[in-house]
C-alpha cells in the first residue's frame, strides 16, 4: 500500500491507494463519522462498513458546513451520544467537511482523535493534509480555526468517481501548483488524458502531489516559511473569489492567479514559465471572469495573510521548483494585471 509519512510532533500516515478505505480501520472503539452531503450514499455506506460508526453525522456540501451553526449542531450530537475522551472523529467528504469535522475533534473535549477520508481531489492533494481545520465568519473565510493534525489520512481514488467534471479540474490546479513549486514531473502529467481516477498512473500522480504538500508541512507545519509558497497563484485568486462573491470558484481562481503569479515571476527576473500556466489555462477550462478593475482586486490582495505593514509579498518562482517569496512594487502589480487581462482575452477568443 503506497503510504506516504507526514513527520512532526505527532506524525502519520497518508495511505494513497485504490480501495483504500476499504481497508481502513481506526484502534478507537467509540467513533462518529462526520459526512458530507454530497456524497453519493455508496460512499457513505462503505466508510460506515470500514470504520462501523456509532452515529453519522450529515453535514451541508461546501462551505455552507464551516459556520458556528453547524459545528455548535454537530458538538452537541457527540455530546449527546457521550463521545468519549477516548473515542474519535473521522471526517468524510471534500475540504469543507473534513476542515469543518477537524476542527470539531480539536473543539470537542478539547481535542479527540480525529481522521480523514478526503474524497475531493482538492481535498486529497491540499486540505486533508497539514493539519488546519476550521470554520468561516461572515467577516471572511478560514478566519477562525486550530491546527490539529489528523492520526490517519485515507486517499481513495475510487471516492473521485463521483466527482462532477469542473470539482475535478478545480483541484487539479492545486496538483499543477504543486508542479510549479516543487515537482516539475507533475506538470505534463495532469494535462495527459491518463490524469483521470482510473486511469493507469492516476494513482502515482496523486501520491506524488500528496507527497509535495505531506514533505512541506513535515518541515514547516506552522507556515514559519516554506509553507507560504503552498500560496503559489493565491494572492489574486483569494482577490478574484472575494470581487466575484465566489461566483469564481476557488480551483479557477487558483488557475487565473497562478498565471498572473508566473507572468510577475517573469518581470521580477525570473524564468518565463507563464507558457506552463497558460496551457494550464486551456488544460483547465475555467468559469470566465466578469469585468475585474485593478484598484478593487489591489485592494483585497493588500488584505492578504502574506501582507505586512511594509506591503503585500507575493510567491514567485526564480524557475520551475524555484518558488520564494519577494515584494512586488505596485507598478509592477499594475502593468502585469495589464498583460494578464489581455492574455486572458485571446485565451478566451481561442478556447473558452
Ligand atoms: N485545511 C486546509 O489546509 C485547506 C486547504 C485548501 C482548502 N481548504 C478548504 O477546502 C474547501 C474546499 O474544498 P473542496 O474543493 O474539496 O470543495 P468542497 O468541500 O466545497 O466540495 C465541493 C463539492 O463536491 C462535493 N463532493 C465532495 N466529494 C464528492 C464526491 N466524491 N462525489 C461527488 N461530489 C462530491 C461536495 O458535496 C461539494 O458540493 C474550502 O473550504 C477551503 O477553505 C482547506
């Protein structure tokens, strides 16, 4: 079984491997299954035969889970069954849910064992791993949380069935960003027909991008350094899914902002690696952008976690696995918005 080793204070294990849940089991004898709603019921069915659950827990699809509401709900359910200290969480579903059923294993007792069965590939390659669990607030998103890092983490390729075609590209640009900033081999790889569950080679793929995010939070669980260049293209997008309201999803946004990042990379002295962002791009197929001005975008990305008091720092790349992080003048933000904007309409005049 390809298992993967995720390493600091309470280190575990990332089983990547077809047919993974079914063969998964967890030492607690007391647990709770936390299920996302947008499962197919053959998947809820076969992680309640894998890990024989005292309660399932149904919560909403998406972000609609990550709220007070719906955490408050699901801590008195275990509360009402009696969950014990030593009993565990296990959390189901795509980055919401399993962010929403880890941190309700932190909040609950002040902290239960928890595991995760991601079944996005968003989820898979990116939230399952790494430890952050939390809800949103009206005032923004992730903005309250707890690092809690899961005892076990199953990757099942069969859960991405299931999965609707544009959930599954949205993810892929996390997989891509992983090839831009660390494994280069990732990038041919996600655009070959083969990039689909099932597919021959599918499987090493996953892993190795699982293994890119499982190497960095080994080394820096708690974002000290090299885990900001996991933002690799998020700086705008968070910007983008803020203007729009999230009419753009963040897996698109993640694919508009990486070729923007890679077009500043370029200005900033870098290698021109904006080629590579740009078939992404066509690989990808994103929702197109409504009209975008400068000075709002400017404005959210100003907001950005990676901003301090001396301006906002962007991940760029000097090349392919060569990501740092460095200050970009504002005109320099401004000009290559210019560049992106008209690259993104003859993409658009070609391919959308
Ligand atoms: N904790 C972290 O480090 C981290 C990292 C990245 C993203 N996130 C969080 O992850 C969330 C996004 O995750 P996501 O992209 O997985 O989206 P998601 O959780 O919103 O799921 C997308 C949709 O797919 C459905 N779905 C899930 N699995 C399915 C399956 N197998 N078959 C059919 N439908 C399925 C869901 O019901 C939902 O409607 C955001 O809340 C984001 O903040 C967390």
């Amino acid at each position: 079984m390809p298992q993967l080793e995720v390493g600091g204070a309470q280190p575990y294990t990332v089983t990547v491997e077809a047919g993974a849940l079914n063969r998964a089991s967890v030492p607690e004898t007391r647990v709770a299954l936390i299920a996302d709603a947008g499962l197919p019921t053959g998947s809820v069915v076969r992680a309640e035969q894998a890990f024989r659950p005292e309660l399932t827990i149904t919560v909403p699809r998406g972000d609609a889970c990550k709220t007070f509401e719906v955490l408050g709900g699901v801590l008195s359910r275990l509360a009402a069954v009696n969950l014990p200290r030593d009993g565990a969480v296990i959390g189901l579903g795509g980055g919401a849910t399993t962010d929403l059923a880890g941190f309700a294993a932190a909040c609950y007792l002040r902290g239960v064992a928890y595991y995760s069965v991601p079944t996005t590939l968003l989820g898979m390659v990116d939230a399952a791993v790494g430890g952050k669990t939390g809800i949103n607030l009206p005032e923004g998103k992730n903005l309250v949380g707890a690092f809690w890092p899961p005892r076990a983490v199953w990757c099942d390729p069969e859960l991405l069935g299931s999965l609707p075609p544009a959930v599954f590209r949205e993810g892929a640009a996390e997989v891509y960003k992983h090839g831009l900033i660390a494994d280069p081999s990732l990038l041919s790889r996600v655009l070959s027909p083969e990039f689909r569950p099932g597919q021959r080679g599918f499987e090493t793929t996953l892993a190795d991008a699982v293994a890119v995010k499982a190497g960095v939070v080994t080394r820096d669980l708690t974002e000290q350094g090299e885990r900001a260049y996991l933002n690799f293209g998020h700086t705008l997008a968070h910007a983008i899914e803020a203007v729009t309201r999230h009419g753009i999803s963040h897996g698109d946004a993640v694919g508009y902002g990486m070729h923007y990042a890679a077009l500043l990379s370029r200005e900033m002295g870098g290698a021109d690696l904006s080629g590579h962002t740009r078939r992404f791009l066509e690989w990808q197929q994103p929702r197109p952008l409504p009209p975008l001005d400068f000075g709002e975008l400017n404005a959210y990305m100003a907001r950005d976690k990676k901003a301090d008091s001396a301006g906002v720092r962007f991940v760029l790349l000097h090349d392919l696995a060569r990501p740092y992080l460095a200050r970009v003048p504002e005109e320099t933000l401004q000009s290559g918005f210019g560049e992106w904007q008209a690259e993104l309409g003859s993409l658009r005049s070609l391919n959308f």
